[in-house]
C-alpha cells in the first residue's frame, strides 16, 4: 500500500471511529436511562450503573459498525472528489481496484471486529448483564430499605436511620413477627448484608434483642457485640437463570443441550440466530462495495453526488432490510434463511462489476428531475415562510 493507499486508510478508518464512537454513545445513553430507576429506587451507585448498562455496548457497536463505515467511506469519497483527487488519480491512469484498495482493507478490518463482537463478545457482555441484573434485583434489602422508612414484608419489619457511602447500613430496627409462637424486636447501630452460598444475612453489630414468647408475661432482653440475622425467606431465590438465544455462544446454538427447555419451544430461533451471527460480518463489506460502487467513479465538480448518496442509502437499506426478514422469517420457515446470503451475494456481486468497469449510477433521470423539483419547491416554501414571518 502505497502513500496514497496509507492516506485513504487512515482517513477512512479515522472517520470511521469518529462516527462509531458518536452514535454509539449517544445510542447508549439512551438505553441507559431506562435503567435509571438502578440509582433513582434502587440504591445503587453510579459505577454499578455504567458497569450494567455499559455491556449493551458490543451490541450497539456490532448494529452501528457498517452504518458507521458507510458513512466514513462516503465522506472520504466526497472530500476526495470535491478536491479533485478522483479525477487526477484516474487521469494518471490509477484503476479503481487501486483507489478501493484502502477502503476494502478498512472493511476488513471492521468485518473483524463485527465478527468478534458477535461469535464472542456480544453474547458474553449479554449473559453478564443478565447475571448482573439478576443479582441486582433480587437484593431485597439493599434496594428497598430506604433511609427513614419502615420496609415491611411477610410480617418482618425492617427500618434503617441511614446508609454509609460504603452501603453499610446504620440504626437498624428489626421488628420480627413471622413465627406466631414468638417475636422479636432487634436495636443495632450497624449492619451490613452478607450473600453467601449458605443464604442472605444481615450481620449486626452492637445492639440488644428484645424476644417475647407467646403465653408469657415478661420478654426476655440480650445484647450482642455482632449477630447474624437470617435473610433468606425473605429475599427472592435466585432462580436459574435462563439465557435467550442472544445469549449463548455459537456452540451452544449449534448443539444445544437435549433438555434445553427454550430449545424445545423455539427450535427455530436457534437456526436463526446463529445464521444472523454469521452473516453480520459479510454486511461491512456489502455497504463498503455498494457506497464505492455508488460513489467511487471519478466525476467533475459538476457533477453531484448527492443523488448516488441518496440511492446507496436505499440500497443498503434495502439489503438490511432482506437480512432482517430473512432472520424473522427463518424462525419458523428454514428457507427463508438462504434470503440474507442471496441479498449480499447480489449486492457484492453487482457491486464488484459496477466498480471493475468504473460505471457511474445514478438513479434515472426522471427521478432526479422529480426529487429536484420537490427540493427546490420546498426551498421557495421556506423563503417565503420566512420572509412572511419577518
């Protein structure tokens, strides 16, 4: 590769992360919020926030990776023909195979990382996001015992004067009355949740313990240096945890174990995804060829894009598209499964030809008049709109 190949790449490639990192973040945030309530209701800190809501990133990223580069190679197309580069390169007789050399080796590179993400990483980040919740939710004490409030479940009272930075609980009184033959009322200064394979605990520290038989007139009073109070009953079992099929490794999808409960509702589902899975990768390199077959032909300054641009969108929305009906349909009709290889198959394969013999596509000529005539309509509208308001 030479100098004018290492200054496409790294131009590409730049872009390229520059869109992947915006979109990605800002697609982030907004499926962060959703998990807000992990802070807001539930007592967790902001580091256990982002921890959680940060594993949806692999997925984001493998969703916005070949959109990101569709945009990074249109931009680096653009800039190279509004600075006249295409036209001189192909004047000093450079063949396309050459100019799209750099951008295949990006496309490359972004396959790579599309395939990691969704052999390896996607369904690893996933599980751990499942597990993590999980274990999140099912923390009774920790999430619903607030500061100040009485937190009664199952005839167990609970009431806490604070909670430490450290989420160590201070002033506890519990008010136990589950047992019928007795109750007893607990007073501690500190306490603090221990999850262990044996159960869920409160341990105590420094208080007195206030126990009451029924049929007798007087309770009977202790104190303690550190007791351990038996959550247990009243914090939901962790039950197992049943993965989706977006969620298990492509091993586990290709031979699922026989008494896989989900397996044996949704066989379908398993083909599917693991057809999606292998297919992701090919799609960078689908919108890569089908951007420079639409933009990659040396043109004058005269010449617009804009309308290219606009028909590689389609394209490759229409592409996506044919994967994700492929993947619906394939659920429950195998056949239908063969649709996202047929789609880039074509796409690839027109792509190819159309940039071998350095055609210029563009949509015919009736429609850039039609689509002309409703931009410059819309322009008058809004002038006069705006003039009108001034």
């Amino acid at each position: 590769m030479g100098s004018i190949g290492r200054y496409i790449f790294r131009t590409t490639f730049g872009a390229f992360l520059v869109v992947l990192i915006s979109v990605t973040t800002l697609m982030w945030i907004t499926q962060a919020m959703r998990n807000i309530d992990l802070i807001t209701n539930q007592g967790q800190t902001l580091l256990v926030f982002i921890g959680i809501t940060g594993l949806i990133i692999p997925l984001l990223v493998m969703l916005i990776a070949p959109i990101a580069l569709m945009i990074a190679v249109a931009y680096v197309l653009n800039k190279l023909g509004n600075d006249s580069e295409l036209i001189v390169m192909n004047a000093a007789g450079m063949p396309p195979w050459r100019i799209f050399r750099p951008f295949l080796a990006v496309g490359i590179v972004v396959s790579l990382l599309v395939a990691a993400i969704a052999m390896y990483l996607s369904p690893k980040c996933l599980r751990e996001l499942r597990r993590w919740a999980t274990d999140v939710r099912a923390e009774v004490v920790t999430n619903n015992v607030q500061p100040g409030r009485f937190f009664a479940i199952d005839g167990l009272t609970l009431h806490i004067r604070n909670r430490a930075p450290n989420g160590q609980l201070l002033g506890v009184m519990i008010d136990d009355r589950r047992d019928p033959k007795e109750r007893i009322t607990i007073l501690a200064e500190k306490g603090n949740i221990l999850n262990n394979e044996r159960g869920v605990f409160l341990v105590l520290e420094k208080g007195t313990a206030q126990r009451h038989v029924a049929g007798q007139r007087d309770p009977d009073f202790f104190a303690f240096r550190e007791d351990a109070f038996d959550l247990s009953r009243v914090t939901p079992a962790m039950s197992f945890v049943r993965y989706s099929v977006q969620e298990r490794f492509p091993w586990e999808l290709l031979n699922p174990p026989a008494d896989d409960t989900l397996f044996k509702e949704q066989p379908g589902q398993f083909s599917a995804e693991i057809h999606s899975r292998i297919v992701a990768p090919f799609y960078p390199l689908a919108f890569l060829v089908i951007t420079f077959a639409y933009l990659g032909a040396p043109r004058t300054t005269r010449q617009s894009r804009a309308m290219s641009f606009v028909g590689a969108i389609l394209a490759v929305s229409v592409l996506r598209g044919f994967g994700f009906v492929g993947t619906l349909a394939g659920s429950h009709e195998p056949l239908a499964l063969v649709v996202p290889y047929v789609a880039l198959a074509a796409a690839m394969t027109l792509g190819m030809w159309g940039i071998a013999r350095g055609v210029i596509i563009e949509p015919p000529a009736f429609v850039s008049k039609l689509v002309n005539t409703v931009v410059e309509g819309m322009a008058r509208r809004t002038a006069a709109a705006t003039g009108a308001a001034r």
